[in-house]
C-alpha cells in the first residue's frame, strides 16, 4: 500500500474501523488462529493496516498526529432504526468469526495509543462526522480513511476521502466529477436515488444521473420541491414523469434524507485525540497473544519508539 501522508499545515486521519477490519476479515486467510484457537485473521488484516499508515505519517509530518479511530457502538443502528425499522434490516448478522474479532481490535488500537471512539445507538459514520466538524473547528484538514461514499458529504475544500483498499483519492473538487452533485449534495443525492447497500428507499424511476441534474438546477431537496413546476420543464427525457414521481414519493425522500444525513454533533468524551503511544509492552503482548510475527512486532516497536519521541 502506498500512502501520501506528506501535508502543509494540519491534518487529521480519521479512521472509519469497521470499514478496514471487515475488509480484513475477508481478504486475510480465516483459518488464522492464535494460540486458543481464536480467529484473529481480521486482527492481523487490522494491525497491518494501521502498521503501514501510523509509519508512513511519522516518516512525513511531525508534531502531533490527530490519529483517530471511530468505531460502531454496540446497537449502533438504533437512532436510524428509531427512525426507519427496515435501516440495513435486509443484511445477515455478521460472521461470529468477525465478531469475536471486534473486541480485539479495538484494544490494539488503544494499546498502540490511538484515539478509541464511539456513541451508543450511533455509527462510526456520525462518530467521524462529530470529530470532523470538531477538528475542521480548529484549523485541521481531514482525510477519511473509508470505501463509504455516505462519508463524501463530510469534505471541505482541501480534505480528502481515502479508500486505501482501492488506492482512491478524492478530493473536495473531485466529488462533482466522480458523482456529478458537489460533497454537500451527497446526503440529498442518495435520499433521491436510495441506497441500496443501507435499505433506505428512494424515488422510483429516479436515479443517479436524474438526481444529479436536479440537484444541480435546484441545489437541494428543499430547492426541488419549491420549483416541482420547473422540473416538469427540464430537458430530459422523461422530466414529466420525474416530476409525478417527486410529488407521489415525497414523503418517501424526506424520511431517507433523515437517515443518509450524517450526524455531526454527538457529545463526545472529553479525551486526548492525538496518536500518544505510552506503554510498548502492552502492546507488544497483544500482539504476541494473536501470533503476530517478530519482524512485524519489532516494526510496532520502532513506530512507536519514533512517535515517542516526537
């Protein structure tokens, strides 16, 4: 994996756990097991990605790292749920395998001195929009380390979306390209089309490129039905037919733009949100417990040696 951690100025990572360690789960072989039989697969898919990043940004930045990791809370569907009954009701419960991973998981990080965080009833998407909005407060840039387009909404001028398990970078200016509505257009963007991957409904009849070309007329959901009348006029196949949708379904739409809105004004713990490796030997020990090889232990060591000391 090749990481271009080098900034001017002050930049934030944040994690988005889950998205990693499930990759983790399915790439790595699942026969991997520690010392009682445990399944650690997903953990070692886990430490190496965190590894490989925590090694290259203490190679090109200095000074504090605002490393984060934000996972999903147990029951973290539960505010969307509230809302929608059916949010990601159509998804089988996850591997018991990967589960009993989870844990373990976030120990490492914590005990590699990584910022650990959560929010009851919440996902690690709102986690990581609460720390964003914090942080772009106090002059950072971001970049989100995810593959969910949902977190897109979050970017402002000079962040960046990071998928590192397809090596894509996008920036601010690159959102409109790729998906042809602007970062703050996402969340109204995927109420019109439905997502598919979360259960939420959209309008049917209405996808990407229809909603695109509203949403770039009318600048958001409120804009479109303000002017229903204009989009029976617009210049697309189709555009009468659009129009009967967005009034038959409207109630739809703004009970999925309740759940692709991301939520970004959790109360979070009043907790350091710098990397600060403290104690080498704990995390030496865990990773000896899940087998994790010496080569590998000797590069955590130097990593946080280096980090220490910064």
């Amino acid at each position: 994996m090749t990481w271009n951690t080098r900034d001017q100025g002050k930049r934030a990572w944040l994690i988005d756990s889950h998205a990693h360690i499930f990759r983790a789960f399915h790439v790595w072989p699942q026969a991997m097991t520690d010392g009682q039989g445990r399944p650690v697969n997903a953990l070692h898919g886990f430490a190496d990605f965190l590894l490989e990043l925590l090694e290259s940004l203490t190679r090109s930045n200095g000074g504090d790292l605002a490393v984060i990791c934000a996972f999903d809370a147990p029951c973290g569907r539960r505010y969307r749920q509230a809302i929608y009954a059916d949010y990601k009701a159509q998804r089988p419960p996850p591997p018991r395998a990967l589960v009993e991973q989870l844990s373990r998981c976030r120990e490492l990080a914590q005990a590699a001195g990584l910022p650990v965080f959560d929010h009851p009833g919440y996902e690690a998407d709102d986690v990581i929009g609460t720390l964003a909005a914090e942080l772009r407060a106090k002059g950072y840039r971001l970049t989100l380390l995810t593959g969910d387009k949902d977190l897109l909404q979050l970017l402002a001028p000079g962040d960046r979306w990071w998928n590192p398990s397809r090596q894509t970078v996008l920036e601010y200016s690159d959102v409109e390209r790729h998906f042809g509505v602007l970062p703050e257009q996402i969340a109204d963007w995927l109420a019109l089309t439905g997502d598919v991957a979360d259960n939420i409904p959209g309008v049917p009849g209405i996808g990407p490129r229809i909603a695109s070309r509203l949403l770039k007329k009318h600048r958001d959901l409120d804009g479109i039905y303000s002017n229903l009348q204009a989009v029976y006029g617009m210049k697309f196949r189709g555009a009468p037919r659009t129009q009967t949708l967005l009034i038959e379904h409207e109630q739809t739409v703004r009970l999925a733009r309740q759940l692709t809105g991301i939520v970004c004004d959790l109360s979070l713990p009043d907790a350091p949100r710098y990397w600060r490796p403290t104690d080498p030997a704990v995390l030496e020990a865990l990773l000896k417990e899940a087998r994790i090889d010496a080569t590998r232990r000797r590069r955590w060591a130097a990593v946080c040696e280096q980090a220490m000391v910064v």
